[in-house]
C-alpha cells in the first residue's frame, strides 16, 4: 500500500499511474484529495498512445514465483 503522506505539511505527496491500469481509492479520512486526469497527445503522430503491455513479463514473474515455491516446498519436506 502506498502511503503518499508526506512527513512535512509544506510538501505534497502523489501517486502516478495509467488510468486503466487496477486500482484502489479509498475514501479519505482527513485531508484533502486531489485527482488530475489528463491524455497525453502527440501532435502530428499518426500512432495511437497505448499504455506498455507487460504480459510477458508477467508470465515470466509467475514461471519464476512457481519454481521458488517448488525449491521451497522441497526443501522443506
């Protein structure tokens, strides 16, 4: 969990992230919140902007996970 509280009142805590990508906002307790949404554009680019596709490394992490968690399990038995 990200605590963006900064320990000097005169400094302003964030969190930035692609807007599709899953989230929590809980409701806040004391204080303020402040929420900029914005799209980034390139002008003159014919592309279309898409937010990076991590499902390779993803797949990766869980391979990696699933082997330590074997080695583990061996270790232990």
């Amino acid at each position: 969990m990200l605590d963006p509280r900064p320990e000097e009142p005169s400094e302003i805590g964030f969190a930035a992230f692609y807007a599709d990508c899953v989230h929590e906002v809980r409701p806040v307790k004391t204080g303020c919140r402040l929420t900029l949404v914005y799209n980034l554009r390139f002008v003159g680019n014919r592309r279309s902007l898409k937010a990076p596709d991590y499902r390779a490394e993803h797949g990766r992490v869980v391979q990696l996970l699933r082997s330590w968690a074997s080695a583990e399990d061996e270790l232990t038995s």
